[in-house]
C-alpha cells in the first residue's frame, strides 16, 4: 500500500470528545472511527490489526480441535426464557426488536443458549463427545455507560467457544488445555509477561472460573499478584477464606491495576439441564452434558494492546499483528529516492512482506511523525545520502536510534527481527 | 478433517419445514442451522464455503483498488433521517432498539449513509478523489416473509461496495471495471455461464442501474435475453420505450427466471448533496462527489449455487468453493485399508489440499451416499481390492462413472481437474 492512496489520513491533534487514551489514538492515527458514544467502524488500518490477532487466535482453537462456526445475532426470546436470561431485570445488556407479526426478538450480547440448543440436535450419544465449537461474531450489548474507547463498546468482534464434555474429568481436561491455548495467544500478541491466569469468582459446580488479566493502567480491574508462587486472584476472591483454602499469606501479593482479556467458565451441567442438552453413556443412560464457554473480545484485545505499548508518540505495534511490518519514509522527491523507493517496495511486496511505502510529497519531520503515530514497527529511511553511501537507515519503533544497513540485508533483517519479538 | 470429529452430521430426511431447496438439501447435509423463520446459522462446512466464496470476492475488490474497513451495525437516527429512510413508511425492512437513554438506533440494512457520512472526514480535495471502499457486514432485515431458504433472509452476510468520484466519468470508468470484476467472480464460483449483466430500472442521474442475474428456476425475478446481441434486460425495463431506445426487437429475447446475485447503482450526487459529501475541484469550487454503491450477497450467492448445480443425490460444489475438494471414503476397516486411507489424508494434507476422510464405521452405500449429499467435488475410495491391485477409484461428483488411477498421480489430478473447472 501507498500511504498517499489510503484514504484514512491522520490527524493532527486528539478527539475532543475521546476520554481513553486508545480511542484517542486510534481516531487520530486512522485507525477507528466513531459512529457514536460506545459504538466505532474500523478503518483499513484497524481492520488490519483485527484480522491479525483473529488469525492467531483461530489457530489456537484449530489446534484444540475445535470447530469454528457461525451462529446469528438475532436471538429468539423463548430459547433464553429457558434459562432466565430474556428478562432485562436481569440481563440489562439487551438490544430487542420485533419481526413484523409481533414476535420479539433479541440481538446476540452472548451464545451459550443459542449454541447449546443448536448442538442438542448433533449430540446423542457419549460417542459424539467432546466436542467444541467456536465462532468470531459481533456481540451487540447496550452499555450504560461506554467510555472506555475500544476497551467496552456497545458493538465489538468476540471470539467464542464452547464445550461439551462427557464428565467433568473430560471438561477439565480441555479446559486446562483451553487455558494454555489463551496464553499462546497472549504471547504471540505481545502480552505475555504481563498477562495472568487469575482466579475469579466462580462458575456453577466450580469454586472458580479464570480471568486473564493483562497489567495496565487503563484496566478497569484489581488484582493481587503473587509473583512467587505464580498465583494471581482478582479482587472479588481476595479475601481470608481463598487465601486460606489456597494456603497463601496476604502478604506476599501486590496489588495492581488490569484490564481482563479473556476468560473462561465452567457451566458443570445447570445450563445443559435448563436447555435439555443430554446425551446417553456408555450405561445407556441419559444425563446432561458438561458445558463450558471461553471468551476473548478481539476489539478489546487490541485496545488493551494500545494501552499497554503506545508512547508519547503514539501507537506501537509488535511485528504479528501490525497493519505493516515496515514502513518506507522516503526523503525529497529526487529521481534516485523515488526510484530506489519504489525498488524496495517492490521488493518486499514481492517477498509478502507486509510493507506501507509513505510517497507523500511532505516534509521529513511530517512522514516520521506519522510513522510513529501509525506504530509500523520499523521504518526504512531512503535519502540521497543514504543511497549514495549504498546503506538504508532502519529504525525500529520501539528504539530510540536508528542503524545502517546493506540495502540487500533488508529482507533478512526484517524476519529475523520479527522472530525474535515474540 | 477426519468426517467421525465432525459434529454436524447428516440427517436422512429433508427439514419438514422449509420448501426452498437450497434450506432443504443444506439443512440435510448439515451445513446449515435454522435459528427462526428466515435466519440461519452458518455450520463448519457451511461456513468454508461462505469463506472460499468471501475470499474470491475480496481478491476481485483488492485489485480495483477498494480498501477494506468494518462499520458497524448500529445506525443513527439522525444520519438516516438526512436521506429520508429512517422512516419504517419509507424503509419497511428496518430492525431499531433503543438506548438506556431512550435514544432510537437502527440495525444496518444498508451502509450508503453510514459511510458516506464516515467518508466525508477524509474526502476534502479532488486530490482525495477517486477512492473506493467496501467491506463484508452482516445484514439486517426486517422481511415480511422469508420463504427462499438462505436467498433472502432476515439476516445475511453481504459484500458493499461504495465509490466516491470527481465526475461522472471518472465514476462510470470505476462503475465498468466493477462490472468486469463482478463477471470475474460469478465466472470463478461456477456461474460463468448463465450469469448476466441486465439492465435494472435506474438510478439518480442514470437511465439505468445494473443487475447480474443468474438463470436458475429457483429466481424470484423474470429477465429478457437476447443471446445474439448479449443484452439483457429484467422485467422493470422490458418495455417498448427501453427497446426502442436500445433499438432492438422484443421478439429476439427469450424470458426465464433467475436470480439476482448481484448490483451495481449510481447515486450522481444526489445522495452526497442530502449527507453533505462535497470536495473542492482543481478550480477551487466547491462540489458534490458522485457516488456509486455495489453488492453481492454471500450467503444469497451460496444458495443460488446450490439451486444451480444440486442435483437429485443432494449439494454440488465447484472445486473453487467446496468445503473440501476431496472426501476418501474407505470401505471396510481392515489394517490395509486404514493405513492406506490414512497415508492418502496426510499425504493431501501436507500439500494442502482440503481433503475430508470418512473414516466411520458405516457401510460403503451410506458413506457413498453422504459423499454425494455433500457435495464434495471428488470422492476416492479405499479398498482391499484397489490396494491389491495398487489402484485408487476415483469419481468426481459431477460424473457418472469412476475411473482407476495410480496412487501416486492423486495429487496431480485433483490439481488438473480443479484448475480446469473454472
């Protein structure tokens, strides 16, 4: 792509009316646009990184075993009657309408009941389990109160799966697996050392479900860390009775700020008696299925990603999920710069290799500004200079200076430093 | 895939309640999951079409230039009102809700005004003009009756496009490009053949829009073919004056039913005068962009797919969409036979062909049956016989008769006839 034909340009000052810092980086640098209060489109940029951390996340769950799908956001209100879930007393996240004859209809805040009632008509037999099933869509939830940029939005991409276990063994068995899948992806992402697997307050049949807590400042959680014994509980479950249960001193946790990236419940089989999800073992008798549900809001993923790495700059984006690897800032509009721009372009475009080549005719000081404000993990730097010496000028964005490199070496260095980042 | 780990099985009988055959045969074969009257879920095979589908049409848009985003579903009041089609008297198809603040939203139907309105932050100059955008959104209709299976639903995934132009000119050379893509894509998903590009009555400003209209008894519309002169014309504008205008002879058009797959429309400026869409030309003066809007159902494509090609035996897929291009079914489960099925899946497998093996413990009729109602385009068969005489059947489900070949060319021969079927 050529900066100069992407229609998202950059702004020169923040959002007025943005009060997180990811929204208002992400308006200024393209990335998003506001719709209206909680509710944003994502622009080319945006969609990019999105489809990014969509692809790493599918392929942990392909690596479960499980079976992407996808279910609709039009919900039916008899199905959640059947769990009492309809009535907005009590889920007061609902978006309702009506089909022209009257009928009420609901839009999708979450799955569990459609996806469950969906698969009792493909699960019979102890033969059919376990079986996991997992979908990207679009949650629709009317927030009261939405101010927290991309991090809870009225509209937002959520990755979500479910399971259906045999026996509780059978489920903690793909739960833990779940559990080690959710911190792949938040490594590849660029979390991992700041992201726990946190106690939390607990599902049906479970003394707790688990939260992955990424440590930011921008989270809207507490948690207590401790380090030691690799232990992390969320303020709900801190108290004297977990701790004793877990055989753990308050003392030795420290006390920070996060924002949950994901989480993951078990449902045991209260949810699977409410639907009539049954199945019949190897006894011949009929009994509920396990059910459990994993979540990971992508949007929120990538906002808490902006919070964690952006600078006074602007955004910073690891090499995995960055719209581009490299952006090309060429220096003047001579022959030879546009030239050997353009060259280099090719180049890596040919190598798919995921490059952004700025052919603004705009100043220096103008293209490394937007460099940084877009976050492209490195930048090429072609001058007259440059191409007289036969060096390029590379800077990483995470870096304070910049390094000289044969033109030919390029290619080369951009794979290995988009290895070794994650 | 291993066919046993899948959990959407087939079932032995058509859906007692659908009456469109594409609702009946995908519903059988488990690709497709009826939520309500008129919304569906999209099962894993189901969704590996829509996804080889969504894939061809993104690669068409990337090579026009068309840059991707993703605007929301949520709409508001206001915008629409700008254009007067917030109004259910004017725009019956409208699904709204309300805010906690009692503020009325919509549920996208469309996304001319959203993006129109979204485009106008970053159209200022003719130096930003032309740029077009599109992306692929999931739809939402409030239809009165949905009785065509997933050809029109209330809920659907829809390609838009949407391109902003200096002049007319420069609008129509994009218009005609999307048309040339458009053709591409029904070409490249099996359609090529009866598919056409027909006049539709206008738009503002133009004396016709266009339609792509594939001949297929399941269509709900009626067009005039002149094969001779490849003109086509729907029912709206087979008049005298359209005839005379275009100076030919009603009596050298043919009638038959087919199916829209496509549209193509021109706004002119009208649209972007309500929405305030301007741009300053090269003399300074301050003008309107014209606006173009085109669409291709995914899911409707899908379904007009399977009216087209089905046959008595259940779905039939091009080799470019299907889900997977070869099933092995293995007959028997002698160690032989399993070792050789299981050497043939890895070794497609590693190639990266999408290959699905029946590997249950069913009998040969069933398997072969399933295979059919599938729709996979080649079915191998594994057997002690074959592997006694180092031979694979292989028979393409368009085909009648089976052929014998040597284990070793399977690859190269799924390569040659899936090339050569589009």
């Amino acid at each position: 792509m050529k900066l100069s034909n992407l229609y998202s340009k950059t702004r020169k000052s923040f959002p007025s009316d943005e009060v997180a810092l990811n929204a208002q980086l992400l308006i200024k640098a393209g990335y998003i646009h506001k719709e209206m209060a909680g509710v944003y489109s994502f622009m080319p940029l945006g969609l990019k990184v999105m489809d990014n951390i969509r692809s790493i996340v599918k392929e942990e769950m392909d690596n479960l075993g499980s079976q992407e799908l996808a279910m609709t956001s039009l919900q039916e209100k008899e199905l959640w009657e059947k769990t009492n879930r309809w009535d907005d007393e009590i889920v007061d996240v609902w978006f309702k309408s009506e089909l022209k004859n009257g009928t009420e209809v609901g839009f999708g805040w979450s799955h569990e009941e459609q996806i469950g009632n969906m698969m009792k008509e493909y699960i019979n037999s102890y033969r059919d389990l376990p079986v996991s099933v997992y979908q990207f869509q679009n949650k629709l939830r009317n927030e009261t109160r939405a101010k927290s940029g991309i991090l809870r939005t009225r509209e937002f991409l959520m990755k979500d799966m479910y399971s259906f276990s045999e026996t509780e063994e059978q489920h903690k068995e793909f739960y833990d697996k779940v559990a080690k899948a959710y911190l792949n992806i938040f490594k590849k992402v660029g979390l991992g050392d700041d992201t726990y697997f946190t106690f939390a307050s607990g599902g049906a049949f479970t003394e707790f479900s688990h939260e992955f807590q990424t440590v930011t400042d921008a989270g809207e959680d507490t948690i207590y860390v401790n380090k030691e014994k690799n232990v992390v509980l969320n303020q709900e479950v801190f108290n004297d009775d977990v701790l004793d249960l877990l055989k753990l001193d308050k003392k030795d946790f420290i006390k920070v700020k996060a924002a949950e990236v994901g989480n993951i419940f078990s449902f045991g089989t209260a949810k699977s008696e409410e639907l009539g999800i049954y199945f019949t073992d190897k006894e011949g008798t009929n009994r509920p299925v396990v059910l459990g549900s994993y979540g990971i809001g992508i949007s929120r993923l990538m906002g808490v990603i902006v919070e964690y790495f952006s600078d006074a700059n602007g955004l910073v984006w690891p090499y995995n999920i960055a719209p581009y690897k490299v952006i090309i800032s060429s220096i003047g509009n001579s022959p030879e710069v546009v030239k050997e721009s353009e060259k280099i372009y090719k180049h890596l475009t040919d190598k798919k290799i995921a490059v952004i080549y700025d052919d603004r005719d705009v100043r220096p000081g103008e293209k490394f500004a937007d460099a940084d404000l877009l976050g492209i993990p490195l930048r090429v730097v072609v001058s007259e200079k440059n191409i007289a010496n036969n060096k390029l000028e590379i800077k990483e964005r995470i870096k304070q200076s910049s390094e000289f490199i044969k033109p030919d070496d390029l290619p080369k260095i951009i794979e290995k430093l988009s290895t070794n980042s994650t």
